[in-house]
C-alpha cells in the first residue's frame, strides 16, 4: 500500500512540476515579447478639438486614397498619408502580415505635384521591415503628442501616421496609435514622418533597380 502512495505522489509531483516549468517558461517568454513596450508612458490628449480634426481630416484622406483605416487589424502595419494645402499627396503603408512584408505607394496629383511619386506594391524584406520598425521606435511613435498643428501658417502640408500592434495587447499597451502634425516645425513625429517618405524613395530606388517597380 505505501508503495502505490509513494508511486502516486511521485506521478503528482512530477506532474506539479511539469506545470510549475511550463508557466515559468511562458512568463519569461511574455517578458520577452513584451520588452520594447515594457517603458512606454502614454499622453493624455490635452486638444480634444484638435483631435477632433485630426480624426475627419483622417477620414477625408483614407477617402482621397481609397484606403481604410489599420485600426483593429489583426496583424501589424503602419501607414503614413502627406497631404499639402495644393491638393497633391502621398500615402505610404507598411504591413508586416504573419512574416510577408510589403509597402503600398498611392499619390494624388502626381504629375502636377509630385512627378517622383510612383504607385505601386510590393514585398520587402524582414530586414526593411525591422528598419522602419527602428524608426518608429527611435522617435518614440507609440508615447510622443498624439496632435499638434503650426496655425501660422498659409500654404502647409499634414502628415497622418497611424500603427497597428496587436501584439501590445496581451501586454496590457496601447495595440493603435494615429498621430497629425500640420505644418511641424521640428519635433520627433514630424521628424518621423519626413524620414518614413525618404525611406520609402530609397526602397522604391532599390526595387526599381532589380525591376521589380516598373
């Protein structure tokens, strides 16, 4: 009888601890994934008015491109649209889709305004991919001021810059994102979104030197 005891709580001990390793391993995994969001610190929106704006502004644009909105995707992307004053743009969306990374290029005017802008989509690498990801980090997308505008001046431009990380949500952080700058004088989102659209004229010069943009 003592045997069969002894036996059971073996098999129960091993199973306990079996358990106990199984969720140690998940946790150190979480930590893991959870890293680059572990100090974000988010902004309360101080200009609801302006908010306000940014969002139909948003909305007015998504239309001008046939585009909608990556809020509630179901994977990661990050997609930028410049507008100027003198009706000529550019929409710039990035997506990375269960490991397939691609870039999207609309324009609006572009032989008016905008002769260097090319429509076109195409797959990228990991590597491009992790670069813009370095950007948006690097200038602090996900906790910088959602909204800020430059009224003073007449014949400006906007950028709209929205992100999409599902993955945030299991570690409790903010999964979407959508910041406006009107006409910036230098801070680190108009600083982003100028770097998000020279990124975009190295790639486009990159694939179309191996053919791959005709």
């Amino acid at each position: 009888m003592k045997k069969k005891i002894n036996i059971k709580l073996e098999y129960f001990c091993l199973i306990f601890i079996s358990i106990f390793l199984f969720r140690c391993q998940g946790n150190v995994q979480k930590n893991k994934d959870c890293s680059k969001f572990a100090n974000e610190i988010y902004q309360e929106v101080s200009d609801t008015s302006l908010a306000k704006e940014a969002f139909e502004f948003q909305k007015y644009l998504l239309e001008k491109f046939s585009e909608e909105s990556v809020k509630g995707l179901n994977y990661e992307a990050y997609h930028l649209q410049f507008y100027s004053s003198h009706g000529y743009g550019e929409s710039v969306k990035f997506v990375n889709k269960n490991g397939v990374y691609s870039i999207a290029i609309k324009c609006r005017s572009k032989e008016e305004w905008l002769p260097d802008c090319k429509e076109y989509e195409i797959r990228i690498d990991k590597e491009e991919w992790n670069e813009l990801e370095r950007m948006i980090y690097e200038f602090n997308f996900w906790t910088e001021e959602d909204f800020k505008t430059n009224k003073g001046v007449l014949d400006g431009y906007a950028y709209i810059l929205e992100g999409n990380r599902p993955e945030a949500k299991k570690c409790n952080k903010k999964a979407y994102k959508l910041v406006g700058r009107g006409s910036p004088r230098y801070d680190k989102i108009g600083a982003l979104c100028g770097n998000i659209l020279d990124y975009e004229d190295q790639l486009k010069f990159k694939y179309e030197q191996r053919n791959k943009i005709k």
